[in-house]
C-alpha cells in the first residue's frame, strides 16, 4: 500500500524530538507549496494535530520552529512554512492543555508583529484555535494585545472567527476589546496613519464588525453609536460601512438606525454657503503666463 503524508510526517516528527529536526524541516519546507499563492494547509494542520497528540514531548520542537525569524526562515520562501506550523501547534496544545494554556498565548503574542505575513495569520488562526476552547478566558487574556496595531488587529481578527465567536457568552469584555482596538486607530499618531501596522488594525475592526453585531446584538451597535461621534473622518466612514451590511440590516434595523442618527447629528457642519466664493484667486501668475503662451 502507498504510504500516507501521516506516516512520513510521524516519522520526522519523532526524530525532531528526539533531537534531530533535520529531516521534519526538510519534510514541512518541501510539502509547503511554497513559494505559491497558498501554502499547504493540509500539511499544516497535520503537523499541529500530529503534535497535539504528542502533548509536552513535542513542546520544544514546536518552540523552536515558531521562533525562527526572517533571516533563518526567509519570508515568501518554503522556509517561512516552518514558523508557520509552529505557530499553528501552539494554538492546537494550548487549546487542549490547559496548563500550557497561558505560556503559550504569550508565545504568540511575541510573533503577532512579525514581519512575514503568513506568520501573522498563523497567530490569528492559533488564537481561534484557543478561543474555540477557552472562549471568555481567552478574551480577557488577551487585553494586554490591544497596545498595538498588528497585536490588536490579530484580536478583532480571531474574535471575528466563528469558531470563537460562537463560544462566547459576555458581550462586556469583547466590546471592551473592541473599543480597544478603535482608541488604538484614532490615537494613532500622524506619522502612523500610513504605517501598515494601523491599516491592518482598521481593516480588521471593519471586517469584525458584521460578525460581532450578529452574534452581540445590542451592545455593538451601542459601541458603534459613541463612536459614531468620533472626530476622525477614517473611524466614522468605518462605522458607516459596517451599518451596511444586510445581514445586520435585516436583524437590527431599529439599531442601525440609531448609530445612523448618531453619525448625522455629529457630522461636521457644512462650511457656510454665504461665506462660499468658490476656487480662491490663482495667485501663482500660471494663468496670466497660459494666456501670453498663446
């Protein structure tokens, strides 16, 4: 019979332990599909549940590989598939041992920032990982993420997953992320605006939206309303978007209305029409030298 991909992988994966990670590194890098599009899932999550399995003896495999950095596992090469898989069997020992549970949250929050993007997904995917197990627990663990805008945008981004959302049972403490994560956006200073760090953030509080307001109801679009008044144009047009999701639309629309009252009655007044003379006088002389140009 033809050996399945489990077999293989269960063989490195015991020499890795064992204190020899050559073979599972070379294993994981030429199964990645990488560099590519899409990297290979599959073999990720066989690696994570492969070590699930194994519970504390392949700790210190998965340690090592989720810390190798962008010299040693290049990003957009089969190398970053390596931090990859460690990363994602974090999630999968913390979501199933609880006392590793906190050490492990931790370890992730070390790499939410990192440079390579496909390693900051793997954060987002372990962390939904967890939370489909520890649920509100994860939730207040991780407040200390939102101080950052890569950390908190992993936060909004996993909450947003189903497999967490749906374990969730206290509005107050994920509207309290939340909040986090829109005072993280607007005090932002103006050298950040750009940075992508921020713009991760805001893309990810806009994406989190639809799903927190369906499964929260009420206490989102109370949230939304305050910050409907907010002063920066960014976060309002962000709240206005979400309000037009149908999904919400059909459920909510009693409060969706409100947030839009909200928003209406904090927009900033138009600049007066009497006062309004039209374009300012070009003073630059452009135009007296187009006439003598012709």
């Amino acid at each position: 019979m033809p050996q399945t991909v489990s077999d293989p992988l269960s063989r490195a994966l015991d020499e890795a332990t064992a204190g020899r990670p050559s073979a599972l590194h070379t294993l994981l890098a030429r199964g990645s599909r990488l560099p590519g599009t899409r990297a290979n899932d599959s073999l990720a999550d066989a690696f994570a549940q492969a070590c699930r399995a194994r519970g504390a003896q392949a700790d210190a495999v998965i340690l090592a590989l989720a810390a190798l950095n962008e010299d040693q596992a290049p990003g957009a090469t089969a190398l970053e598939f390596l931090p990859v898989c460690g990363l994602l069997a974090l999630g999968a020992r913390a979501a199933t041992d609880e006392l590793v549970r906190e050490r492990f949250v931790s370890e992730l929050h070390a790499h939410a920032d990192d440079l390579r993007f496909r390693v900051r997904d793997a954060v987002v995917d372990a962390l939904a990982r967890i939370g489909a197990r520890a649920g509100d627990w994860l939730v207040a663990e991780v407040a200390p993420w939102m101080d950052g805008y890569f950390h908190a945008a992993a936060v909004v981004r996993a909450l947003a997953r189903e497999t967490w959302l749906s374990t969730l049972h206290d509005a107050a403490p994920v509207m309290a992320r939340l909040d986090q994560a829109f005072e993280q956006a607007r005090d932002a200073p103006r050298a950040a605006a750009r940075y992508p760090g921020r713009k991760a953030l805001v893309e990810a509080i806009a994406l989190g939206l639809g799903p927190l307001g369906i499964r929260f109801g009420a206490p989102t679009f109370d949230m939304l309303s305050r910050w409907a008044r907010a002063s920066d144009p960014e976060l309002r047009e962000m709240v206005a978007t979400a309000l037009d999701d149908k999904r919400l639309e059909n459920r909510f629309g009693p409060e969706i209305a409100g947030v839009r009252a909200a928003l209406d009655a904090s927009r900033p007044p138009v600049r007066n029409p009497d006062h309004d003379f039209g374009p300012s006088r070009d003073r630059s002389g452009a135009r007296r030298r187009g006439r003598r140009a012709t």
